[in-house]
C-alpha cells in the first residue's frame, strides 16, 4: 500500500471516504493506496474437468475485501482529525500481486514511476507525493517489493506474518513488520502442545520455501520439547494442479495421515488461502469420507491462515474445522469501524471498480446489465447487508490483518506529522519547506521512533528490530450449520507479558469437537502408562513411542506417563498397584504377639526348671553323685544356664537403650561361663583319670585350683572383649528401614558389627575346643566320668550355633530377634538336659544308686 501526501488548504467534508479510483482485478491501479495483497485471486486451471463445476473466471476472495476497508477508513479518520496532519490530506492506491514475481516487480515499478492523479473527496488543485508503502501480505511478496523500495529507500511496512528468516532484514533497512514476528508463534506452538500434552502430531505444510523454513526451524523445536511428528505432510499450491490424476494422488496423501486415530492434532502452516485450498482438497478427493470421524481433529493453524472460503465454493462449509486453534495476529475492535461497514453501499462505484465485484460474489447476484436480460431473483438491490454474509465470506469484526494495516496508516501518518513538525517548519532558500519537498527516506527515523495510542486504546511502536505487535492471539472457531462462524479469542502469546503471563490458554471456553464428547482429546502414539507404570522405549521407533513397564520393586509413580518410577522414602512403601507410597508400621518382638509369648513362657519355664535343679543339687551336695564331680563347677553351671534362660527376656520388647547395652555382651559372657565350666570339668575329668597313673606327675594339678584357673581364664577374655566393645561403639536403638517393604524394624544397631562377631568367635571357638576336649574323654571310666554327656551336650550345642550363623544372616526383621532367641533356648537346654537330667535321675528317681559303694564297685 501507497501513501501519496498532498499539501493542501482544504480538508473535504463527505460524509464517507471512498477510494476515487478503483479498478476492476487485473487492472492494478486502484485509487490513491495500493496494496500489494488486498486481494487473492483464484484461477483453476484443469487438463481434465473434475465432476464439480469448477469456474475458470478469476474471482474475488470476498473476505480480504475488508484489509481496503480497514485501509479506508483509517485514511478517513486521519484526514477528519485536524490535529493530525493539518492542512494535508492523504490518499492511496491499492495494487494486486496476483502471487506472482514478475507482477509483483511490475506494479511496484508502475508505482514509483507512473502518475495517477486522484484525490479522494477533494477537488482542489493537488500535487501526489509518494512517501510510504504498506505491503505485502506474505514473505514473497513483501521481499520481492523489497528489493526494488529499498533501493528507493521508500518505508515499506509490511502486515503479513512470515518468518524472518527468509531474507536477510538486514539487506532492507526500509523494512518495518506492523505484525508479530513469526519467531513467537513457535514458542506459543510450543507450549500450546505442552500445555495439552500432545505429544503426537501430524503436519500440513505449503509446498514452498517458507513450508521449508517452517518444517526447518519446528522439527528441532518438538523434539528438544519430546514432541514427534507423526507425518509431515506437503500442499501444493494450486497452480501446480495440473492434471486430475495428480490432483486426486495429492488428496490421497493428505487423507493418509489423517486417519491415524493416534494422531489427533494437525498443524496446519500455510499462507492466506491454504484454507480455500483444503477445503477443495477434501471436496474433490475426499468426498466418500466426508463423514468419516477419523477426520475430526484439532486443527492448529498458523497466524497467516484465513477462514475462508472462495466463490465456488459457497456450498461448502468449515465442520471439519469445527474446534480449530488459531494463531491469529492481535487484534482489538476499533471504535466507529463496525458502523462505517453498514453505511457500505454498492451504488457507490465512484473510484472502486472492486465494490461491485466484491458485492456480486459475496451475495451470489448481478447488477443489471441492460443489454442482456437477467433473472430478476439474480439481481443484486443495493439492500443486502453485510453482516448478514458468513464469516468465511466477510466478517464484521476486524480481523488481525485489517488491524496491522489500520496501525500502519496511522503510524506512518504520526511519523509524518513527528517529521513535518521537525522539518516542514525549516527555511532553505528563503522560503519555507513544503509537504511535497519531504523526501520518503526522512521518514526512516520517526517510523522507528513513534509511539501513541490508537482508537483501541493500545500503545503503538516499533521495537529496535523495526518490529510492531506484541504477540498473537490464540482463537478458537466454532461452527454453525448456515455456514457461519464465530472466533472465540481463548488464549495469548505475548512475549512482553509479565512473567507467568507470556502464554496464557482459557481451556474452558473450548469448544472440542463433538466426536471428543467434549473431552480434552488425547494425541499420543500409544494410550498413556497409568500410574504404576513407567514408560520404555520401543525399539526403531522414535521416542514418543513407548511400552508401559511395572514399577519394580520398591519404586512408584503417581502421574500417567513417567520416564521412571520413583524410589519411595525410608519411612514408606509403594501400595500394591504401585501408585502412591503408603506409611511403614514399626514392628519389633511385643511380649504380646504369638512369638513373643511362646518365647517368654520358655524362657521362664525352663529357667525355673533350672532353679529347682539347682536347689536339688544344693540340698543333695553331699551326696557321691553331686560330689564326685565338684560341686562349686556344677553350681556355676546351673547358675550361668539359670541366667541364660533368662536372656531372651531382654530380647523382647521395644528396643531401649539399656537392653540394648547388655543384651549381646549379657549374652556372651555368661555363655562363656557356661562354656567354660563344662570345659573345666571335663579337663578335671581327664587329670583326675592320668593322675591315678603311678607316678605320674599331673597328680599336682588335681583340685579346685585347676578348675578355678580354666573356668576365669576362659571368662575373663570373653569378658574383657564385651568392655572394650561396649567402651568403644556400644549397641544403641535404632530403626532398619530397608530390610522389610512394608515395616521398619525397630532393632538394636549393634554399635561395631566386627566386636560383635569377635565375641560370637570366641565364644564358637571355646565351644569346639569343648567339644574336641570331651570327645577325647568320653571313654574314661563311667563312675568317674560325665565326658559322654558332655560330649553329647556340646555337640547339640555347636550345632545349633552353626545353624545359627547362616539363619540369622538370612532373615529380616524380628525374625532376627527369634532366631537368636531360640538359639539361646534350644542350645541352653542342649546343655541342661544332657548334663544334669541323667543326675537328677538318679537322684530323684533311684536314689538307691546315688551311694558311694556302688561307685566304688562300678569303678573295680
């Protein structure tokens, strides 16, 4: 688009400002602002007619009739403002690129270099001065108009949305954007996905450099996000449609994948009229699917795509797009626009060829033409209204690019009232300088350096990068049967927002297609891993394909579709389905379980079976049997197992700092005294047997001392190993949160685990020297000699012990505690009943042998 300034002495007062000279499409010089892209143009060019009637007659895209609208009436406001620009006026022409280079580079050179002189509502005498291009609606055109402004150093401020990265800016210094740089609406895609964990998506992109670039700059962006592509597919423009074999083989590939029920988001990149082209692919091609739900998708489109739809294909409707997101550029309604469309009236031809065009196609009618007869229910009145079009043929609302173009006028309008005031007021040669001496590349800096507010009450400026807009919007179109629509603005991408602002999505005013059931729909490559499981990676396939793994053991999660489980804390364990972590309970022995009862009744029972024992030992002690082999042994003896009966009990029960002290060292020194008693009567045993020997000169080590000495030697070193371990790291309460999955055990850390086998050493070693030392003795004469009860006795002993070590290494928990308990019980009574049953036997039951005649007898 072209601003021509004029400098003149007058302002015009009609009511409405109409371009004054606008032609038909194809003509090119439209009134006094030109844009490069008001209008597309559709020509469908077949070898071979498809069985729908496809006009070969170029027509108007009704819907972008409204960026000249949008135009108009900013150049009205402008010129009816007196603060503006006072005492100029402006006026425009609009050109028609028709998507195509060589007229692009034409017109722009018709522009510069071709007088066309046209005053919208004013005939005072004028003088055109060209100061500023708007233009052009995507990235081809916009540069190819480029290339020749930038030379001129004309401002170029361009509304269309394309990437930046087609063309070095650099190379165009006259190059403004009045739209959102695309680079935004990756970040929004982006986290749009994110936000809605789509994960699985298909791809439609045009068949050009900027479907290059955009494939280009996005592939990287989904898979650093752990988004994939399921399919990529390529629109060809249709200029390419050549044949209707090709046509037919290009629909096939578009259907493809959209019928992947995985694949529930489509994104759609393309230019203005990707939709128009869509929509025939999926007439013509697609027609036996036309109500097949696999084509019910959530559609994302890209800030350059319309809803729109062409001439012939008025019949048609956008279900299909029903639900869509759109990246559409901001806009805001401008006060006073709505109602300068219903003033719009056909009958005012003067100066715009496009209007009655424009007219007949959107309201399917013809205006009378005399020299050929019409049907009278064809004729266009003049009354139709224009809020009564659908919104895929015009909408009454300005759309984002009508909202660009609106900034652009009134920013290149400030910037050229910032520089007359600056410069018009200059005196060179004696005279003062006029409008028409402002040169179009003065204008350079206060382009970049405007700011105000426009009639929506939003601050207008160029950045540093010569880049207007704050972002986009995120619209959402819902459908209706009369072929109408209404955008329902749902969301933002505002780059400039606060923190936590930049994206913003209101999921609740989302209307889903009906085949969701208004359920946020899934796109995923494989239904999600429920809680309790995790994903795996499936072998050749990219990573958003997984298998759903069970937690193992001892993890969970939570969530649906966790890389790996988690590890629950100490003091927890995960639940059955391995979905949440559930509290430990703490268990030790209680006195009141089963196990703790049982033990404590035959820790006390046999303790006091021990006891009575002991009192008939010590009320028959002068009897030969309890004599004849030293009673202080036997009485230390049954006093060590009385205590080791009694052991358990401090097992038992909640761990406290006192019973965890004692109980090990408790434990095995009065182990050791029993050890060591047996030992030391078994060596008397054996002395007193050599001593008997003529001669011999052992006879001196018979008697208590012997006895004495083994029994507190063997005693002391046990007892000596117990201080030092309790002196250095002695046992303590503690909790083992690791053993059990469901319990913490409440258990005694036994300080230093090497002291405590030291003793548990000592003590195993003392009890096989025991065993060696009573086997050997075991053949003695029978009155003199208890050896083969000892024999028997140790052996229980040390089998139980042997047991012991790899049981209790192998259990868990107050498992532990059990089997130490019964080991302490079982080789206790191992000892008690093979040593001093057979005695009390005798001395109970058949006291007739306990005489000292018999032993004497016995021995001859």
């Amino acid at each position: 688009m072209v601003y021509e300034v004029d400098t003149l002495k007058c302002l015009g007062n009609d009511p409405l400002f109409v371009p004054h000279q606008w032609y038909q499409p194809g003509d090119f010089l439209i009134g006094e602002i030109t844009s490069q892209f008001c209008f597309q143009l559709h020509r469908v060019d077949l070898n071979e007619k498809p069985s729908r009637d496809l006009s070969n007659a170029p027509e108007m895209v009704t819907k972008f009739y409204q960026h000249a609208l949008a135009l108009a009436f900013a150049v009205k406001e402008i010129n009816e403002n007196p603060l503006l620009l006072p005492n100029a006026t402006l006026g425009f022409h609009i050109y028609d690129s028709y998507q195509n280079a060589k007229m692009t580079y034409h017109n722009t050179m018709d522009l510069l270099f071709k007088s066309h002189v046209s005053i919208p509502n004013y005939k005072c005498d004028t003088q055109k001065s060209l100061i500023s291009v708007i233009g052009g609606f995507n990235g081809d055109t916009s540069f190819h108009m480029a290339d020749i402004l930038t030379v001129y150093k004309i401002p170029q401020l361009t509304y269309g949305t394309f990437a930046p990265e087609e063309r070095d800016e650099t190379e165009f210094p006259s190059f403004f954007r009045v739209s959102p740089n695309e680079g935004h609406q990756y970040t929004g895609l982006i986290r749009l996905l994110l936000h809605f964990q789509w994960i699985w998506v298909g791809l439609l992109a045009m068949d050009n450099d900027s479907g290059d670039l955009f494939l280009k700059t996005l592939e990287p962006l989904l898979s650093k996000h752990g988004i994939c592509l399921a399919s990529t597919g390529r629109i060809q423009n249709q200029s390419k449609w050549d044949y209707l074999p090709d046509l037919f083989d290009l629909t096939t590939s578009i259907y493809k994948p959209l019928t992947d029920s995985h694949v529930n988001t489509i994104i759609l990149y393309g230019e203005a009229m990707t939709l128009v082209t869509m929509n025939t692919l999926m007439f013509l091609g697609l027609a036996e699917h036309k109500e097949d739900v696999s084509l019910r998708k959530v559609w994302i489109m890209t800030g350059q795509i319309d809803f729109t739809l062409s001439g012939f294909q008025s019949f048609m409707n956008c279900d299909l797009f029903q639900g869509a997101l759109s990246f559409t550029i901001h806009s805001q309604e401008v006060l006073g626009f709505q109602k300068f469309l219903h003033i719009i009236k056909p009958h005012w031809t003067k100066g715009d060829g496009f209007l009655k065009d424009f007219w007949g196609q959107a309201f399917n009618c013809l205006f009378p033409n005399f020299q050929e007869p019409i049907e009278a229910n064809g004729t266009c009145t003049g009354d139709e209204r224009l809020e009564s079009l659908p919104g895929s043929f015009f909408e009454m609302c300005m759309t984002g690019h009508s909202y660009s173009i609106y900034n652009a006028a009134y920013a290149v309008a400030h910037a050229l009232h910032a520089m007359y005031l600056t410069r018009g007021r200059a005196i060179v040669g004696g005279r003062r300088i006029r409008f028409h001496d402002l040169q179009p590349w003065q204008l350079h800096p206060f382009l970049q350096g405007i700011s105000f507010n426009n009639a929506a009450g939003e601050t207008v400026s160029f950045n540093k990068n010569k880049e207007m807009g704050a972002g986009f919007d995120i619209t959402h179109l819902i459908t209706f049967p009369n072929k109408s629509f209404q955008k329902v603005k749902v969301g933002r991408v505002d780059p400039n927002a606060l923190e936590g602002k930049q994206f913003v999505i209101q999921e609740d005013m989302i209307d889903w297609q009906r085949t969701f059931n208004q359920v946020l729909p899934l796109s995923l490559c494989n239904d999600p891993c429920l809680p309790g499981y995790h994903k795996e990676r499936k072998e050749g396939q990219q990573f958003c394909c997984y298998n759903c793994i069970l937690c193992p053991e001892g993890k969970f999660s939570n969530i649906k579709d966790m890389v790996d489980c988690i590890r629950c804390p100490e003091d927890q364990y995960p639940s059955k389905d391995r979905d949440q972590c559930m509290d430990k309970i703490i268990t030790f022995l209680s006195f009141e379980e089963p196990l703790g009862i049982t033990s404590a009744f035959l820790a006390v029972s046999l303790s006091l079976t021990t006891a009575l024992m002991l009192g008939t030992f010590i009320k028959q002690r002068d009897t030969p049997i309890v004599k004849a082999n030293n009673r202080d042994i036997t009485y230390t003896l049954l006093v060590s197992l009385l205590l080791c009966f009694l052991c358990p009990l401090l097992f038992l029960g909640k761990p406290k700092k006192v019973t965890c002290f004692f109980r090990q060292a408790a434990f095995g020194t009065i182990f050791t005294v029993a050890i060591s008693s047996i030992l030391a009567k078994t060596i008397t045993v054996v002395v007193a047997f050599m001593a008997t020997n003529p001669g011999s000169s052992v006879r001196k080590w018979v008697g208590k001392g012997l006895t004495n000495s083994v029994l507190l030697f063997c005693s002391f070193i046990q007892a000596s190993l117990c201080m030092a371990w309790l002196g250095t790291s002695p046992p303590f309460p503690d909790f083992d949160r690791k053993s059990l999955t469901t319990e913490i055990v409440a258990q005694c850390n036994e300080g230093s685990v090497i002291m405590f086998y030291i003793a548990l050493c000592y003590l195993g070693l003392l009890s096989f020297i025991t065993l060696i030392v009573a086997f050997l003795a075991r053949k003695l004469p029978d009155s003199f000699n208890e050896a083969k009860f000892i024999t028997f006795s140790m052996l229980i002993f040390c089998s139980v012990w042997v047991s012991f070590v790899p049981t209790y290494l192998s259990t868990k928990g107050k498992s532990m505690v059990a089997v130490e308990i019964f080991s302490i019980l079982a080789s206790s009574a191992g000892l008690l009943g093979c040593i001093f049953i057979p005695k009390c036997y005798i001395i109970l039951l058949r006291p007739e042998l306990n005489k000292k005649e018999l032993l004497i007898n016995r021995r001859n």
